[in-house]
C-alpha cells in the first residue's frame, strides 16, 4: 500500500463517502472506490460498509484507522521538518478546543499565526471536552486546548488560570452583592451544561454538596447564556466566556476563588511537528498578552 493509499482511505473517513472524497482529493469516484477495493482485499477484510449516500468504517476498519492516521501524521511531520531545514515554513495543523476558547481565544490566536506563518493552514475542530480528548487520542487533531481536569491522563501543558463566574439574570441579586458563595447556590433552579461539556463546574459542585436544581441541561454556551437570561437559572461560566456576553445578565465573582486551568494536550506517539512547535509558540505568546494567570511556558 502506497501514502497515497491511506491519503483516500483517511479523505473517505473524513468525509463520510467515496464521491465526497473523491472531489476534495480531484480524483475519480471510480478511482478512489478502486484504490479502497484494492485496500481490502490487500489486508483481507472489509474495511466500510458501503450505505445509502455514504459509507462507514467496519469494526475491523475502526481498529486499523487511528494506526494509518497515525502514520500519515507522521509522513506530515517528516515533510514540514525537511521544509524547516530549507528554511521554509509549511505544513498543516489542526487544533480542538471548547466553545469558551474557541470564541475568546482561538480567533487572535489564528490572526497572529496567520500573519506569521502564511504558509501553514490551520483547522479548528469545536467541541465538548470529550470530543477533544477523543479527537487527539485517534489522532484527528494535532493538539487540544481543553482543561486539565478533563485531560484524561494525556500529556498536558498548563497555560493559564481562568476563574469561574456566577451568571445570573439581571437584578436577580440584591443590591450591594459583591459577590457569591457556593452556599447561596444551594436549591437554586441551576442551568448546566451536558455531561463532557465542562468537568471543573462539575468538581465544583460535587466538591461544595450543591444539591442544585438543574432545569436545563445544555450543549452549547450560547444556550446556556440564553435560558439564564430568560430566568430558567443561574449558572456558573468561565471568565473569558463572560467577556463576550452581550446579554442582559449579570456576573458576580464566586468566593471562595475557585478556577479552571486550561492548557494544551498532545498525543506522545509521534514527534510533535515543526507547524505544532509554531501554533504552541503563538499560543504562549497570546496568553501571555493576557497578563493574568499565565503559567511558565515549558521548553520543546
């Protein structure tokens, strides 16, 4: 099997069909259904299940998939070092991360990197903690910016501090509150995000016994902004979320402090590649602009 072989295996993966993958890689639909053939009966067993407007990975496929991920990663890799020793930049990268940092962060992050390295294309994948974990466990990303409590046990750089705010409708507090305690959440009608969606406001209420009253379980922070300002509850969010909130709601600081640390997972099975080093570069740089919580950014 040639690179080219697992190129059209992984462009099928992606896009869910052979027609789709055959338009983003300008070959033929025949070509590409052939090249899969060909693959299947080199290894010996099916590798998708062949639907109605689109394919699937059989068992046998989703085993092998994260190795020629893997190995395509790899072949990227040793492309963009060989580019870097000639002295260009080039290559690709691809980085998930929540809803929070994808709309405070991720946008500045990509302007600078953008300007700095034109020759680099970028992909964001956005999504709950789980989603990323997972992304960067089977290798569909390169790195993720997620929060350490819900790392996994996979290979974390600290990056900053981000406390947490309370979220309440307007005038919901009387006048002159400073700020919040866990125990005035106590029995409160609470909107909260879906399990994988946030760990540490999880921990916090776990680690407080706040017996709240969760009338909403939501996905997404948009929503979960929305049904607090219509006085579905209150709710707790992280600081750089609440920078971005247009809505007629109200934030209080929760004493005592109580924080996320958010930082950058990485796979260990392969090098990272020259891009990755440069995206982590643009990274710290940003975070460091910040001034406030930055952690010590860690040496290659």
């Amino acid at each position: 099997m040639t690179l080219l072989t697992y190129e059209i295996f992984r462009t099928v993966l992606d896009c869910g069909s052979f027609a789709r993958a055959a338009d983003t890689l300008h070959l033929t639909p025949s070509a590409v259904s052939h090249s899969i053939a060909s693959m299947e009966e080199e290894v010996g067993f099916p590798l998708f299940i062949r639907l109605h407007g689109g394919v699937r990975l059989t068992p046998s496929g989703q085993e092998i998939a994260p190795y020629i991920k893997e190995l395509l990663s790899v072949e990227e890799n040793l492309s963009q070092r060989i580019e870097k020793i000639k002295g260009l930049e080039a290559g690709s990268i691809k980085i998930g991360t929540v809803n929070s940092v994808c709309t405070a962060w991720i946008p500045k992050i990509l302007k600078t990197f953008r300007k700095n390295y034109p020759n680099i294309t970028t992909e964001i994948y956005q999504g709950s903690y789980t989603d990323v974990v997972a992304w960067e466990r089977g290798g569909t990303i390169d790195m993720g910016i997620v929060s350490e409590a819900a790392c996994e046990g996979m290979p974390f750089t600290p990056l900053y501090r981000d406390p947490f705010v309370v979220a309440v409708p307007k005038g919901y507090m009387p006048v002159g509150t400073t700020a919040i305690s866990p125990e005035d959440l106590k029995d409160r009608p609470f909107v909260i995000q879906s399990d994988g969606c946030d760990e540490d406001i999880l921990r916090i209420l776990h680690e407080f016994d706040l017996s709240v009253r969760a009338n909403c379980r939501i996905i997404d922070d948009q929503s979960l902004i929305a049904m607090v300002e219509c006085g579905e509850g209150v709710s707790l969010i992280p600081a750089i979320q609440a920078g971005y909130v247009s809505a007629h709601v109200d934030f209080f600081p929760l004493h005592p402090d109580q924080y996320r640390t958010l930082g950058i997972i990485t796979n260990t099975g392969h090098m990272p590649s020259p891009a990755a080093e440069s995206m982590k570069d643009t990274i710290f740089s940003f975070v460091a602009s910040l001034g406030r919580g930055v952690l010590p950014k860690p040496n290659h």
